[in-house]
C-alpha cells in the first residue's frame, strides 16, 4: 500500500506544466529561453515550452531575464519590445542604461545601449520585470549638451520630458491681422510654423529668429515681414505696427467710382482701395479716371485712416436734331465719336465740333465741377443751344431772373424812400438884439 502511494507521488512530481511566452499583440515567440528545475528549453513555433508544474520559471529573451513565475499548469508571459524612448517634446540622443540586467548564464551586468533621436539600437524586451534605467542625454535633435543630462527612471515608464527638466522651454506665438503666418527658425532651419497660433520648443543654448508673414505692403508692393527675437516675445501676441488704410475715389457729384482705377503699393483696386500699409512711410497714390489722373503722396499716422480722394468732373449730355457723323470734343480732355449722348469731362472750356457733312456746327461751352450741361447740335450756336444745370447747391436760369428781378425792385424802392423824404429847412442866423 505504501509502495503504490510512493508511485502515485512520484507520477505526480513528473507531471508538466505548459509555459506560452506571446507578445503584445498576441502573436506567439519562438526561440525564447525557458528555464525551471535547473533545465532550459527553447520554445516551439507555438510559442511553447514545457516544464515541471509548480517549479519556479524564468524566461529570457535576447540573453536578457524578462519574466519570471511558477508553473501552475498552462501559464501565459506576454512580452513586449521597446524600440524608442519617450522623450518629448524634441527628440534626443545618448545612452540608455539597464542597471542590473540578469543574463541567461545567471549574471549581471549594466546593459548600455546607444539611442538616437529617441530610437534605440537594440529593442528591449519587457516583461513582469521592472529594471532600473538610466539616461543619459548627450544631444537634443541636432545641438550637442556642453554636459550630459542623467535621467533615472524604470523600464515601465522610459519617459523623459525635456520641459520639467528645464532643458526646453515651450513657447507659444499668437498673431492677429494683419500678420498672417508665423514662422521660427534656427539658423535657416524652420522648427515651427502656424496661422493663428504656433507652438514651438526652444534650447536655451539656441539663438532663434521669427518671421511674420504679414498683409502689410511696402510702398512698392512687396510683402513686409516682421522679423522678432522669439526669445523677447515668447508666450505673447505678436503686434505688428501697420495702418488700416481706406482710400476711395470719388467725383464732384458725391458718388463712388467704382470704374475708377486707384493705384497704390502696386496694386490696382476699383473705386475704393482697402490695405495694410506701414506707418509714417510715404506711400504714391494714383487716382486714373480715365479722362484724367490724380496723384498725391500720403503717410499714415494712425492705427486705421480714411481717406477720401475727389476727381473734379462734369458731364455734356448731347442730343441731336439731325445726325452728325463726327462729333469732335476739343479741350482739357480731347475726344471723337460717332453722335455720343452723354460725355463726362474734367472742368474747362471746351470747342465742340459736329460734322453735319455738309457743314460743321462749332459750339463752346464751359464745363465746372459737377456740372451737367445741355447741348443740342443742330441749332445755331446763338440760338440758346447750350443750358447749363447745377448737381445741387446752385440754381437753375429761374433762380437766376428770380434774383435780376428782386434785384430792381429793391432798387426801385429804395429811389422811392429817398425821393419821399422833405429836406430839412436852412435856420437863419443873424445878430440878436438886445
């Protein structure tokens, strides 16, 4: 009885447990070294390793002690790789150190492996065994650390952030109209750029430049960019000194000519020009009216400026009691057409020439601002053919009679009043007697 008892025991103590070393994403791990009981095996294609169940167990990867447990009957190790560290927010370079790595021969030693920009040269296997790390961090992207920054950490956690260190510090751009894009460099080198907001991370060791692109346009047109010290503006909004300039054009009528051409920092715009310009610069504006130009030099002293610009013009409403072929406008602005109707006109006297065929009618005529004249070609130049008629503020040839005749009537009365009034009697003088 004892004896079968005994045998039972012994059959017990020969059973196997199964080890099953996978990866993070659940695939299986040949090759691993299990060992337990003094003996090592390499797992199969599954992934697999069988060892004696309840003896402790250690499993090894790339010579390296990942896991360790006890063999319970069917246990499962899932192992994943580090392939970079984590170090943020700019890239690094230098030596990781694994203090106390246990090889597969049972002995320890300090595993150093070279890492650059954040990659490690060798991936590390990890498992359930938490080593101790060290960092030490000779490079940040491509500047060289006058020394070595030494960062303690653990396997589980290999990250390191550069800001806490004080290695970096981070610096936030924001811009507003009219800067349209921020930009920084080191050296030609961008290491950042935005629209609205640009974050970036600087070496204190690492002289910068920023560039705002901006709407701002210098006198000849050429785009200005705001050049800034990223240091002395860190965490700010960047404030460019421009003007908000609006230049419209308009006639001696009052309206907005947006068929007029108004030309300024080499852009042409349409009745009304709206930009960026730079203050206390003088800037060339041109007003083309097409029948004449009007040009000035403005400097803007204030954040935003409006500027109204007047081209004096008049217009020459043309009918006809018979056809011409050619009418001919000759003047402060020459110009021909076949039977035009209504011309406009910069101020002045003009000559108005219509070819009847047969004949020429010659007509003058005296254009001044915002006025609208009447011309009727066919009627004899002394016949009342040109009417004159005011844009506001003025009077018609009513207006006019109106004040001839008020004007004889108060000169008449004003001959009644004296002529009505008796003259004062001459007072004798002579001597008084007594």
């Amino acid at each position: 009885m004892r004896q079968a008892v005994y045998i039972i025991l012994l059959a017990t103590m020969a059973l196997a447990a199964l080890i099953e070393v996978r990866n993070d994403l659940g695939y299986p791990i040949p090759n691993a070294t299990v060992c337990a009981a003094g003996r090592c095996a390499a797992t199969n294609t599954t992934g697999v390793a069988e060892v004696p169940a309840g003896s402790q167990v250690e499993i090894y990867l790339r010579n390296l002690l990942v896991w360790k447990t006890y063999a319970t009957g069917h246990d499962v190790a899932t192992v994943r790789y580090i392939d970079a560290l984590d170090i943020g927010p700019l890239p690094a370079s230098g030596v990781l150190v694994v203090k106390m790595a246990k090889l597969a021969n049972g002995t320890y030693t300090d595993l150093e492996i070279p890492f650059t920009n954040n990659t490690l040269a060798l991936s590390i296997p990890v498992g359930n065994i938490n080593y101790q790390l060290e960092i030490y961090i000779t490079k940040v992207e491509k500047y060289i650390l006058d020394k070595p920054l030494h960062v303690k950490t653990t396997i589980w956690q290999p990250q390191v952030d550069l800001v806490k260190l004080g290695l970096v510090k981070t610096c936030v751009f924001r811009a507003r109209p009219p800067v349209t894009e921020v930009a920084i460099y080191s050296g030609r080198t961008p290491v950042a750029a935005g629209a609205e907001e640009v974050v970036t991370y600087m070496l204190p060791m690492v002289n910068y430049t920023g560039a705002a692109a901006t709407e701002v346009r210098t006198p000849t047109g050429e785009p200005y960019r705001y050049i800034f010290n990223p240091w002395s503006l860190c965490n700010s909004t960047l404030v460019v000194n421009a003007t908000r300039l609006v230049i419209r054009a308009v006639d001696s009528f009052g309206a907005v000519r947006n068929d007029w051409a108004v030309v300024v920092a080499g852009q042409v715009y349409k009745g009304q020009a709206e930009l960026w310009v730079l203050p206390g610069v003088p800037y060339t504006v041109t007003v083309d009216a097409g029948f004449a130009k009007k040009t000035f030099t403005v400097a803007a002293s204030h954040p935003s400026e409006a500027l109204i610009v007047t081209v004096e013009n008049a217009y020459l409403v043309i009918t006809y009691l018979q056809p011409a072929r050619r009418v001919y406008i000759m003047g402060n602005y020459t110009t021909s057409a076949t039977m035009p109707r209504r011309v406009e006109l910069p101020p002045g006297t003009y000559t108005v020439v219509a070819d009847m065929g047969d004949r020429n009618l010659t007509y003058t005529i005296t254009l001044t601002p915002g006025l609208t004249a009447q011309l009727v070609i066919g009627q004899p130049p002394a016949a009342g053919a040109v009417t004159q008629t005011p844009a506001s503020g003025g009077g018609g040839p009513a207006l006019y009679a109106f004040l001839a005749v008020a004007a004889v009537m108060a000169a008449a009365a004003l001959y009644i009043v004296v002529k009505g009034t008796p003259r004062r009697r001459r007072l004798a003088h002579g001597r008084s007697r007594s």
